[in-house]
C-alpha cells in the first residue's frame, strides 16, 4: 500500500473516532458546548455518595461528562448551554448532599 493510501486511512480512521467519540460528537453537533462548569460538593465520603451526585447532576438536560472527585468533592461537567447554580444545587440535594 503507498503511503498516501496509509495515511488517507489514518485520517479517516480518526475521524471516524472524532465523530462517534460521544463529547466530541455533542461539540460538532452543536458547537456551543459550556466547558468547565466547576463547583465544590460537601458531604461525600465513598464511591456511592460520587455515583449519586454524578448521576443526578448527570439527569439536568444538556449536561454532559459528568465528573465528581471524591477526595476534594470537586464537580465538573460540560454542558451545551449555560446551567444555572440552583440546578446544579438541587440536583446534588437530590443525591443527599450540597455545594460548597
Ligand atoms: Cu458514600
């Protein structure tokens, strides 16, 4: 095989990653996602507490890449417009804890 051929193949093999690789799909599609959503959660003291609050956090629409650190309770999450802080509250009361 040439190596064009090669490297026709690459590209679109990473391509194919990029457009089915979930987050990245969300940023194609709608090209406004809100990056580095941040707050800080008290209360959680094993992976379940983590489950819960990612889980909840995870049901508000348009939120997406749900992250929660147990350690330092941080949350982050990306989302494809601007979500407001009381959504965020009473999705992490849902779970059975609050924000910093
Ligand atoms: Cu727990």
């Amino acid at each position: 095989m040439p190596a064009y051929a090669r490297e026709n193949q690459l590209t679109l093999d990473t391509h194919r990653g990029y457009l089915y690789g979930g987050i990245s799909v969300h940023r194609q599609e709608h090209g406004a996602v809100v990056n580095d959503n941040t707050y800080t959660v008290t209360g959680m003291t094993c992976g379940h507490c983590v489950a819960s609050v990612t889980e909840e956090v995870g049901e508000i629409p348009g939120v997406h890449d749900v992250k929660v650190e147990l350690d330092s309770g941080a949350l982050t999450f990306d989302s494809d417009q601007p979500i407001s802080r009381d959504a965020v509250d009473t999705a992490v009361r849902e779970a059975g804890y609050q924000l910093a």
